[in-house]
C-alpha cells in the first residue's frame, strides 16, 4: 500500500490527527503525487456538500490539501475554498501542518488569503498565525483588517483586559488603525460597545490610545477628518464623527483644518455639516474666520435644503454683522442666497438680515442682491425691493403675467402584440417575464398565448427552446418530477410558471385539476382572493388543457393593455374554434366575455352588426356574446362611504351581471355587495404582486376593484404597511368611471409611509387630472376628512402636494388644498397645537397660489391669521390670508375699473 493510499484511507475517515502524523513524515514528493487524490475526492464531495459523511471527511481533506500543495498559490486557494468552509480543519491544525515551510513560502500564502474577500471566510487566527510565522509585514487588505477588528472584540475576551490595554500589546497596531480609516461600512463596528462599560469599545479605545503616543495624534485627526470628506455611509459617517470627537481636539488642530469644515458644511451629510458648521461658527464668532470666508461658506450652506442649518447659518450671519457692520458689502449677497429657499420663513429671515443691513452695503453689493430677489416670494419682493431703494415693479420685469398649468401627456391606451411568431422569439420573452419583479399585463398576455399556440403546433419544439430558459427553476423535473411541486403548485400557481411546470411534466395534472376545482367551490375568501381567483383558475386551467386537450389559442386574450378586448376580435376567434373544432375552455370563455366592451358603443350600429355575427356562428358561446351586446348597460352599482374608528372606506351594492349563474363559480364572489364593517373583507397578506392583473380581469371597472382592495391600502397610511408602489398609477390610467373608493385610494397613498409609495399617488393624481377625470373638491373633501381624524398624517402629504407643485401642477394642488385644509383649520382651537404639518400645507397652498392665482376666502383661515403668535402655522395662516385678501381686492378693483 502506497503513501497516498494510506493517506487518503486516513482522509476518507476523517481522522485528522492521522493526517498530521503521516503528512508530517512525507517527503515533498510523496505530498505532491497525492494532490490529484485529494482533487479528486474534493470534486465527489460536491455532490453531497451537506451529507453527514462530506462533513465528517472534509477537516482532514482540508488539511492534507494544505499540507501537499507545494506552490503558495495552490496552497492558499485550497485552503480558502468555498465549500472547504462549510467543515474547515481548524487553523491551529494548518499552522502547524505548514509551520516547517520556508518563511517566504508561508509570507506568501498569508499574503494570497489575506487578498480574499471577507465572504471567503478565511479565519484571521489562520492569516495572523502565518504572518507571525513568518515575520512578514502585516497585511492591510480589507479582509485581514475586518479579521483583526472582529477577532479583537470576541465575546470571550471581554472578561480579559479592557480592549485600549490588548490593543496596546499588538505590534501591528499602527498600521492596523491606520486601514481603518479605508474600510467601507465599518461604522457600526467602532460604535460598538460591550456591555455597560463604554471603555470597552473602539472609539473610547482609540482615543485612549492616541493620548497615551501609541497612536500618532495628527494622522488620527487627519484620518477622521479626510473620511469625512470621503462621505460613505451614515453609520460610517456617524463613527467617524463620534472618533474625532473622543480625541477632544484644540482649536488649533481646528483651525488648521478651516479648508475641511468649509467644504464640509457644504457638502457632507447633515450631521457632520452641523459639526462642521458649529466649528466654524465659534471661529467666526472669534473673529479667526474672514469675512470672505464666512461668505463662502454661506454661499454653501443657505443653498442647502435643511431647514435647521439654513436657519444657524442666518443667526449667524446677524451676529457678525452685528458685531462688523463694515462686512456688510461682503456678507449681505452671501444672505440673499437665501432668497431662493424654497421655505419662505427662512427667506423672510434673510429679508429681515437685508432691510437692517443694506444701508452699510455698498452698489455692487445691492445690485448682487438685487438680482437674486427674483426668487423671492410674492409677498416678500416688496420688502427686498424697499431695503434695496427700488420700486417693487423692478422685480416684477421678468415674471410671466399668464400662468399655464403644466400635466403629464395623457397615458395612450396600448395594443397588445400578436403572440411571438416562433419558439425561439417565444423564450426569450419568457425569459424576460420570468425576470420580472412586477408583471405587465400586455407582455404576460401575449406570452401565455404564445406559449398555447406553440404548445398546440409543436410541443416538442417548444419545450427545446424553453429548457434552457427554465433549467433550474424551482420546479424543474431534472431527476423527475418533485413533490415539493405539486404542493406549491396547489396552493399558489406562480403566474406563468405553472404553464411552464405543466409544459415540462413539473407538475402532475391531477394537481392541476384539484386546484381548479378547489378556486370553484371555495366559499369564504379574503379581499385577494376574490379579485385572484378568476385569474388563478384561468392559469390553472390552460395549465391542464396544455397536458389533456390543448388548445389552438386563448380566447381572452385581450386587445389592449388595460384588458379590454374588442367584440369583433371575439367573434373572429369564435369563428375559428368552430372551424378547428375545437372545444371551448370555461374560465378562458367567461374572461373573455368579462373583457368585451358591454358599456353604450360609440357606434351602436357596429355594436348591432357584430352581435348579428356572433348569432350567425351558431354556437352557444356566439349566442351569449350577441346577448351580451344587445343588453342594456348595467347600472354601477351603489356605493357610499363608511366611517369606522381609524378610516374611511366604502360600501357598495353587488353587481348580478358577476352573480349570474351562466359564469363559472370563480368569478361569482366579485359580484358579491363590498361592506368593510363586516368580517372576512380585510386578511393579512402582504402586498399584492398580481395587481396588474385585477384590474384586467374586470376591465373599465376600475372603481369596483378599488372599492374592494380599499381597505388594504389604507393599511399603507392607518397603519405603515408596505403596499405595492405601481398599485395607484396603474389605477389611475386603467378605463371606468371614477368614484370615491379610487380618490379615496390615492388620499391614503398621499399618507403612506414610505416615499416610493407617496411618488406613486402623485403620478396617480397628476394622471387623473391630465386626463381631465381629477374632482380636486372631492378629493380634497376626502383629504381633509382623513387628515382631521388622523388616518392620514398631514406631514406626508405635505411631501406629495409640494412634489405635484414642483411639476407645474399649482392649480391642481390648489384646488385640491383649497378643499382639504378647512377640515384641519377648524380643528385647533385657540391656544392649543395643530396637527404636525399644516402650516407646511398652508405654505404649499401659498406658493401656489402665488404661481397659478387664487380667489376666494378659505373657512377659518381668517380667524387663524387674527392669532397672535410666530409659530410656522400661523406665520403661513397669515400669508396665505395676505394672498387671497390681496387677489380679492385685485378682482374688485379691476371689476370696478
């Protein structure tokens, strides 16, 4: 028996002692004949990564690998092999293993591990065994310095000396922490501290360090000061602050750095722009900054849109001033670039510096300002223009006399392609699908078609192409088919991929059966269901025929992006059945009858001439689409609001053309009345991924599936749960009439909590009103509703309405804020605290108004303007009154004129 049998039987039982002894005996040649045994067991034990037997043999195959490999690159990449980590030998073993090689040898190979990335997961005691062994310099790269930073701060040293006094101990010290300050997403680490000690942390360890001389001061305030000027991440950016704060430094070391805290205060996130502003306002207070500094920095920092350090920055910039009139040429301009904040308390604030100060400024400095009171507000240009000895009408030169509102192109409805012509253009658009995070209704369609019609010419041809599209689903029968599959599969069809399943035996037909069966006769549903299952059971079903009776193609199939299908379409693919003889498939048959326009035609004549063509078919499906478009329009059916504790929602009356008994049990429960006091209408899902397709299912009807999904998404604002964002465009630009569960859906979507969700009510609402279906008195009348009784936080809306405002939109959020905010004005009473963010509502009402023009008085706004008082409320109460009275009074005077 050879060496290397002996050595592999050793390695295949997993002893590893056995290991060290008979590779410690080897000669060099003897290790290298039994690396390709060892890369030959590695490559088998891949197959079997979590068997009981690969982690039981994989320590010692680790470290006889280490041990054989004569080369440090060989060496270094079998130890730090991916599935080597899943049992690794422990590094101990490998130092010992290679404790005999050459001192370059091993440098190298600590080198080669300590360039791999952290995900590697090779341990740090292995990296730092070796580089001790071999008395090379300590390696710098990121994983070795995150390995040092973590292994320095393991749980089972903390009973040990505190971390200041191991850290001190370590030769690699200084060029240890000095990485650091090039590490990414290292912030929470120095955060950390352990237990209730905070001397057991890095940064009370580090500043100890740096006032005991282990640490070079200057480099540390330099790394801290140069990371901040490198911006990153918050966390990082907080330790980095919280560092150079722990090294308490002087105001010279301050001074030194004058260039940094400008550039900072312009352009670092907010905390450190506020430390950086605080350091520079007490140099200037002590007169070590000029005053051309002071208004570069100025410059910067009012141009910012942080409310709070704009407002520093201005009490700042007055008590220089107050302190050295003479600066008043240099600093004044400086001041006016807070002419263009888009918050009129702080551009009143910079007026306010104007008018006190402008008599000490010279020309060219009033003319500089001058020129910037262009982006004052209305009601603040003649007070600019007063401290500045002009008339006011100078500054009205350049302002457009006729507002034009600016909307978004109205949505063009889409066609839906024809389904792709051949099998290989059919699986790059699967592939394309099956990528997608949101499905779009038009792309999905014509795939699902694509896929019966090839299915029905060639399934042989078809299933080619696909395989390599949906090798390695989930669901693909590689080794036959899997039973975890058919459970899925039952529960939850998964969109196209239960076609795809079916085409490639994933899944047994019985299951499909029982699913189909089981979305017909299930009684009690959610709000998702109900809206889910005629589009589950159609998948379902074409699913089965695919595998039973395939059919030549999907009758519903729809003609638009939005659902609809054109009668005449129907009655052509109804004509070709009969044809082929084809039978028709009962969900596909009633989807398709749900698509046809069943609305009054434009053109009842044609509506009259394709239902005579359908009877002439002489089939039953021909016959019940003639009677579908000769019936006279269905009623929409009642609705009214609901008030409940939290919210508003909305009731409606059933629909019977949904309840008939001609359509298959799945899509009956849509017809069901929408009462949201009553149990079962709400459930717990998170989200709704199959949105897209609801809305198709009951095409221009928008205001029933509104109605039904109310309730959920006024989860998204009631109580913060993530809702889907393309949800309310999709709404928005989907055909009906609309009602109060659609305004309702988009008021909740001005109030939801995350960001993407509030952009995506602002493109809902500006959709509608570009399209000329927006009633901004009732929305607004809704708005404020919610508001009042605190379903939706006025602060949120706030985000939208000015976002709308920003797009050309003023007339519309006017209108809109003209009849939300009485709701929330007449709330307050004297004396006590409105709802945070109404005065910011009320300086959005002002802004448009000042834009787009306003008429009218607001109810109540009078009574809050009388309040004496500086609060944002009522300082944006009494311009918003300024504006109307002022319009007002315009209107009356040209009326009289």
């Amino acid at each position: 028996m050879t060496t290397t049998d002996t050595l592999m039987a050793a390695v295949r039982e997993g002893k590893v002692s056995a290991v060290i002894e008979l590779v410690t005996d080897m000669t060099t040649e003897e290790r290298r004949a039994a690396v390709p045994e060892l890369k030959a067991l590695r490559i088998e034990l891949r197959k079997e990564l979590w068997s009981n037997r690969a982690r039981q043999i994989r320590p010692a195959l680790h470290a006889a690998g280490a041990a054989c490999h004569s080369g440090a690159a060989a060496a270094a990449a079998w130890i730090s092999g991916s599935e080597m980590a899943w049992a690794p030998a422990a590094p101990p073993v490998l130092l010992n293993l290679l404790a005999n090689r050459d001192r370059q040898w091993q440098a190298d190979v600590a080198a080669r591990l300590a360039d791999r990335p952290e995900s590697a997961g090779v341990p740090f005691a292995l990296m730092s065994g070796l580089v001790r062994l071999s008395g090379c310099e300590v390696p710098t790269t990121d994983s070795y310095v995150r390995g040092w930073l973590n292994s320095s701060t393991t749980t089972w040293q903390l009973s040990g000396p505190l971390l200041a006094e191991r850290l001190g101990r370590d030769a690699h010290l200084v060029p240890l922490v000095n990485a650091l300050f090039e590490l990414d997403d290292i912030g929470w680490r120095l955060e950390w501290t352990y237990g209730q000690d905070d001397a057991q942390g890095w940064i009370p360890a580090l500043a100890q360090l740096t006032e005991q001389g282990l640490l070079d001061r200057r480099t540390m305030i330099d790394g801290c000061v140069a990371r901040l000027l490198r911006g990153g991440s918050t966390v990082d950016q907080r330790a980095f602050l919280a560092l150079f704060k722990a090294l308490s430094p002087t105001r010279e070391e301050e001074r030194e750095r004058t260039g940094d805290w400008m550039a900072l205060a312009t352009d670092a996130a907010v905390a450190i722009a506020f430390h950086a502003q605080s350091v520079l306002t007490a140099l200037a207070l002590d007169g070590e900054l000029t005053a051309r500094q002071l208004a570069e920095m100025s410059r910067g920092v009012l141009f910012r849109p942080e409310k709070k350090l704009v407002r520093a920055q201005l009490v700042l910039l007055g008590k220089v001033l107050r302190a050295s009139p003479s600066e008043a040429s240099a600093l004044l301009p400086a001041v006016a670039e807070g002419f263009g904040h888009p918050d009129t308390d702080l551009q009143e604030r910079a007026v306010k510096l104007v008018e006190r100060w402008a008599g000490r400024a010279d020309q060219g400095a009033r003319d500089e300002m001058l020129a910037s009171a262009e982006l004052l507000s209305g009601a603040l240009r003649p007070r600019a223009a007063a401290a500045l000895g002009v008339v006011p009408e100078a500054l009205e030169a350049g302002t457009p006399e006729v507002y034009e509102e600016i909307l978004p192109p109205v949505p063009l409805a889409r066609r839906v392609d024809p389904a792709p012509e051949t099998v290989e253009e059919l699986a790059e658009e699967v592939g394309a699908l099956l990528a997608a995070r949101t499905e779009d209704v038009a792309v999905f369609e014509r795939v699902l078609d694509g896929l019966v019609r090839h299915t029905y010419r060639d399934h042989e041809a078809l299933v080619e192409a696909l395989r390599p599209v949906v090798a390695g689903r989930w669901w693909y029968p590689e080794d036959g088919p899997r039973a975890s599959a058919d459970t899925n599969f039952r529960a939850r069809p998964y969109g196209v991929e239960v076609v795809l399943a079916s085409l490639f035996d994933g899944v047994k037909p019985s299951t499909l059966h029982k699913a189909l069966r089981k979305d017909g006769s299930q009684r009690s549903d959610c709000v998702h269901a109900k809206l889910e299952r005629p589009w589950r059971a159609r998948l379902y079903e074409t699913a089965y025929r695919l595998r039973t009776e395939p059919l030549p193609f999907l009758l519903s199939t729809p003609t638009w992006a939005s659902g609809l299908l054109e009668a005449g379409e129907l009655v052509a693919r109804l004509g070709e059945y009969r044809r082929l003889g084809a039978p028709v498939a009962e969900a596909d048959f009633a989807q398709a009858l749900r698509r046809v326009r069943h609305d009054v035609p434009a053109d009842p004549d044609a509506s009259v001439g394709v239902a005579a063509a359908a009877t002439a078919l002489g089939t039953p499906e021909g016959d019940r689409l003639a009677a579908l478009l000769t019936a006279p329009a269905p009623a929409a059916p009642a609705a009214e609001i609901v008030g409940t504790e939290s919210r508003l929602l909305v009731r409606t009356g059933g629909v019977p053309e949904l309840r008939s008994r001609e359509l298959p049990p799945f899509f009956r429960p849509l017809g069901a009345p929408v009462d949201p006091t009553e149990r079962g209408q709400q459930c717990y899902h998170w989200g709704f991924p199959a949105y897209p397709h609801w809305l198709a299912i009951l095409p221009g009807e928008r205001e029933t599936v509104a109605a039904r999904l109310l309730a959920v998404v006024s989860a998204g604002a009631v109580d913060d749960i993530p809702l889907e964002v393309g949800y309310l465009p999709l709404l928005a630009e989907s055909p009906g009439p609309v009602g109060d569960a659609l305004l309702l859906s988009v008021a909740y979507g001005a109030g939801a909590r995350r960001a993407e969700e509030r952009v995506a009510a602002v493109d809902a609402l500006l959709v509608l009103a570009a399209s000329g279906q927006l009633d901004t008195d009732r929305l607004g009348e809704l708005l404020g509703r919610l508001m009042a009784m605190g379903a939706v936080k006025p602060v949120r809306v706030v985000e939208c309405v000015r976002t709308a405002a920003a797009t050309g939109a003023c007339g519309t959020v006017w209108g809109l804020l003209r009849a939300a905010l009485p709701a929330l004005l007449a709330g307050p009473a004297a004396g006590t605290a409105a709802a945070r963010g109404v005065g910011d509502l009320l300086a959005v009402a002002a802004e448009c108004v000042e834009r787009a023009g306003g008429r009218g008085e607001l109810p109540h706004l009078g009574e809050l303007a009388a309040r004496r008082g500086g609060s944002r409320l009522l300082t944006q109460a009494r311009r918003l009154h300024t504006l109307l009275t002022l319009l007002t009074e315009e209107d009356a005077s040209a009326a009289t004129t």
